[in-house]
C-alpha cells in the first residue's frame, strides 16, 4: 500500500524517492547510522517493500552491499551520512566499478549554503569517486514543488538503470529539519497517489546488436573462461559448450568459471594450464592461432605471459566498455551476453584433432599426478588440499566466495572439474583482500547455506565484518586457513630479501582466533583432517556464522608447491 510522508519537505522527498526506486525493483538497502541521511533511513526502513539492513561500519557495509549485488544481479542501495563516512565506501566501489557489480551509492550531505564554511562533518562530496562511478549525480536539494519531484523521479529512475551496468554515486543534500518533525512545509500541497508513479516501469540492460557473426579461418584455437560469474550459470556453461562443438576447440576454464563445477559432458574442458604451460616443449606446442576469450581473463599470471608472448588473435567477449586486455593481443572485442557468445562466431575450418588431442592427453596427466601426489583422507598437511577437496564435499548449487591473494591461485591450481554445481564468487575487479569477509556475508545472505575461503590476513583484514551476526540471515561456514602470514609473499622474490620479509610483507599477526571469533558470538572450531572437512560440509546448517580454522605452514607449502608444478610439469 502506497504511503507517502507529508510531515514535511524532507519526509515527502525521501518518501517518493523510496517509491520510485521499488518501482523500479529495488529490494535491498544497506544502511549506516548518522543524522544527515535521517529522512532517507526512515523512509526505507518505512517502505513495506524495501529491506532494510543497518551495519555499522560503512566499509563493511559496502562490501556486504557488493556481495549481494552479486549473488541478486540486482542494484542494492547503501545509504550513509555525510563526510568520512562516504569515504569508506571507496574501496568496495573501487571493486564495483571494476567488476560491473550493480550498486547505488547514496551519500547524505549538508546543503550548498553549509559548504565550504567549516560547517561540521562536510567535505567537498562531489564526485567524490572520482571516475568510478558509471553514473554520478548531485541531487537537489528537497523543495515542495510539482515539478521538481517529477524532476527528481526521473533522475532516479534513470540512476538506477545506469547501476544495472555499475555502481552509481546519488549525493543528497539535506536542509534541516532532518527529523520528521511538522513545520507547516507541505500544507496544501497535492496528494501524491499511485498515478503520481505509473510511468515508472522497470529498467533493464540494453540488449547487444548482434550484427554479423565472426568468421574464423585456422585449424588451431582455444575458448577461455575467465573469471566472471554470470547470472544463468547453466545458461552460460551450455553457451560455452555449443561454442566448443561448434569450433573442436579445448576450453580453458578458470577455477571462478562455473564451467569447472558443470563439467559432466564437457569433453574439450582444460583446467591445468599452470602445469601444461610449465612445460616448455609441450607450451610451444600448443601455441593457438586464435583465442576467443570470455569475460575477465583467468587468474593465472603463467597463462596471462604464454598469450602474450604467443603471435594469437584474441577475440575477447565482455560487455563492461573497458579495456581487460593486460596482454595486448586482442585484436577485437565483442560486445555479447554469456548466452549469445555461441552464435557471435562460425568456423569455416575443422579443428586440427592432433592439436585437440595433445591439449587433452596433457590435461589426463595432470589431474592424475595431482590424484597421485594429494591424498583422499588423513591429515590437511597441504592448504592445497582444501581447494583440492573442497567441490567433492560441497552440497549441489552451493555459492562460494573465495578471498585474493593465495586462495584464489589454489583454486586456480586445484580445483578439479565436478558436477557440484557451485556457485563461485571472487573479488577479481581490483584483486584486493578488503572487504572479503563482509562480501561473503552478503553472497550469503537469504541465499542457500555458503562458504568462504580465506586466508588469515584477509579474514582480519575485515574482522569488522563479524558485527554483522545479529543482523544477518541465512548461513556461513569459514573456512580460514591460518598459515600465520600473507603466503602469496612466499612466492615473490622478496621473500630473499630476509628480516624486513617478516614484519613488512608476510606481516604475520598474533591472533587467537577463537577468541575473535566467539566474542561475536560465532561459532569456531579447529580442523586438520580431510575426513572433518567432509563431516563439516555435508550438510551445511541453514543459520548462523561458524568458522573452522586450519593452521598450516606457508614456507613448506610455498616449497611443496614449486617442486609439485616442477615434478607434474616436468612429466608432460
């Protein structure tokens, strides 16, 4: 039932604002406390239709409001006052700028009159993320005027069709009074009705021209599926596979692709280019003529080096408008959906079988050295284990957010091809660990029971996060590897460096994590067996927050890895 707040300017503004953006399919805001945004808070938090989530602190916020973006598809809002407060929201719009991930930023302010003149808590919040943003606004100020709320509507609607493709900033200045206190402001002012909203309908993503498929002309290619997750996953797998019949050509599939976790049928998929590509004689052998790339390129940087020192044509197919070519082959990009990607291309040449054939018989020697080399049960002595064993044990269609650094190279490394049809998620916009904590937490939430995969530093990094337990709904199990230090630093050259490694790279923290995490009132248990990993997953519970730590060691497993990749690559 449509209710709009008359008690004065500022109520009768948030409240149509608020109506305007559940017309247009608005279901989430994310909300932090302070005085400025007082009329927008209590609109939301008054609309019927519109959830809301109070968290109190805004970076937290923000990646939580980015990781339901992105398990919804959908704009969530986040809403904050003024000054320092909006700031924190940068690094989490940083990412969703990067990544295209829908969000509506709405950031309180003081009024032009208040500007400039030392008034408390104000900065100068004008583009205030600087180019980030597809979309930024500054809205006017609230006034009882016809014509400036129908203004207002269509800056609105407009803002959130622009987020379908990223984050927009809406900075909202606000005179006094912010409470809903009765001022005489909207006396005599027209009744505000449904009709007031019927013009509002639904935005949607514009559709892709298609125009003329792209022939290709060479008996040698590779299809690559990088690390985006698309709405329609199965949608996008079969996508993938039609274009791979289509063309006889392997698909390389990156550990966040969900093609790893469809693979029943998927009788081309590759997924240890890390190892094959180690192998110098077998890499220049499998040297392409062309590559059709799908989204953000993988993770791996040895996959990344092999197409830029390789003479190949990439045709890269993503719909971000920006450029996400780091190896400087691409040659055209192509604007499609995941589910158009197999009729954007024809092949007017079969497929060298031989070519197909060493990309395959390559692909069969690896997973059976890794079969051979990581253990199905005993002890976690490995944190390579955990990537490795972890879709066997995943309940079907689970969703999985997996932190930078470390973690996202073993899944990279590990993750073998399954049927669990997992939903994987990454921060791979910026690559950075802020935030990974709160992001899974919204990946999670209302969502089917979830998992996190982390390491220490990026679990502290946002222990913030863990003050969302009372308001969160649904359920995450983390699991945290603790190898005492940032393990990706182990596989630099500055870990030669000796005693400033320590203290400035791996900077190892002396955490009790059980006392961290039960102080929140979260739930936290030890792990060190394979076998307890599988007690732990299967099933999941449906509520609550619970952690389960493994401790390892980061220069043995920093060692076990290179001689794994020397030993399996050197028997290609």
């Amino acid at each position: 039932m449509l209710k709009i707040n008359r008690t004065n300017t500022n109520s009768l503004w948030a409240s149509v604002l608020a109506e305007t953006l559940f017309r247009c399919g608005l279901e989430h805001v994310v909300i932090s406390p302070g005085s400025r945004s007082t009329p927008l808070t209590l609109a939301f938090f008054s609309h019927a239709g519109i959830n809301t989530i109070p968290v109190l602190d805004e970076r937290s916020a923000g990646f939580f409001a980015l990781g339901l973006a992105r398990q919804t598809h959908k704009p969530v809002a986040l809403l904050c006052t003024s000054g320092t407060a909006a700031v924190n929201y940068f690094p989490a719009l940083a990412e969703a700028s990067e990544a295209r991930v829908p969000l509506l930023v709405l950031t309180a302010d003081r009024p032009p009159e208040l500007q400039d003149c030392g008034a408390g808590q104000t900065i100068d919040q004008t583009r205030l993320y600087g180019d980030f943003p597809v979309y930024q606004k500054v809205m006017e100020t609230p006034v009882c005027r016809w014509d400036r709320l129908l203004g207002m509507k269509a800056d609105i609607v407009r803002a959130y069709g622009r987020a379908l493709g990223g984050p927009v900033h809406l900075n909202c200045p606000f005179r006094d009074p912010l409470h809903p206190v009765v001022d005489g402001s909207t006396k005599g002012f027209p009744e505000i009705g449904p009709e007031f909203f019927q013009d509002v309908l639904v935005p949607r993503q514009e559709k892709t021209c298609m125009g003329e498929p792209i022939t290709l002309s060479g008996k040698r290619g590779i299809i690559i599926c990088g690390t985006e997750t698309p709405p329609d996953p199965f949608k996008y797998v079969k996508a993938v596979a039609q274009l791979s019949d289509d063309s006889g050509w392997p698909v390389l599939a990156d550990g966040l692709s969900p093609v790893r976790n469809f693979a029943s049928g998927r009788k081309r998929l590759v997924t240890g280019y890390d190892f094959l590509l180690g192998n110098a004689e077998l890499s220049d052998s499998l040297r392409p003529q062309y590559a059709i790339a799908l989204g953000p390129l993988p993770t791996s940087k040895t996959l990344r080096q092999w197409l830029t020192d390789t003479e190949v044509d990439i045709y890269h197919v993503h719909r971000t408008g920006k450029n996400l070519d780091p190896t400087g082959r691409v040659v055209r990009v192509v604007e499609a959906n995941a589910s158009e990607i197999h009729s954007r291309f024809c092949f007017d040449s079969k497929a060298d079988p031989a070519y197909l054939d060493r990309w395959l018989e390559a692909q069969d020697r690896v997973m059976a050295g890794l079969k051979d080399v990581l253990p199905g049960k005993g002890a976690l002595s490995f944190e390579g284990l955990i990537s490795y064993h972890l879709p066997r044990y995943l309940p079907e269609n689970t969703p999985v957010f997996v932190a930078s650094s470390m973690p996202v190279r073993d899944v990279e490394f590990f993750w073998p091809p399954n049927d669990s049809r997992a939903r994987v998620h990454a921060s791979r916009g910026v690559n950075g660990i802020d935030g990974t904590l709160s992001t899974a937490l919204g990946v999670a939430y209302r969502n089917r029971p979830a998992v996190l995969l982390t390491g220490d530093l990026a679990f502290l990094h946002d222990s913030n996060g863990l003050l969302l337990r009372p308001k969160f709904e649904g359920h995450l199990t983390v699991i945290l590897i603790n190898n005492h230090g940032g393990g990706i630093f182990n596989h630099l050259p500055v870990v030669e460096l000796g005693p400033p490694f320590e203290e400035y790279f791996a900077t190892p923290q002396a955490v009790d994590f059980r006392k961290l995490v039960e102080s929140n009132g979260v739930e936290y248990h030890e792990l060190d067996t394979i076998e307890r990993l599988g007690d732990y997953l299967c099933p999941l519970p449906e509520r609550g927050i619970r952690v389960l730590e493994i401790e390892t060691d980061r220069y043995r497993d920093a060692a076990y890895r290179k001689e794994l990749f020397r030993s399996i690559s050197g028997s290609l």
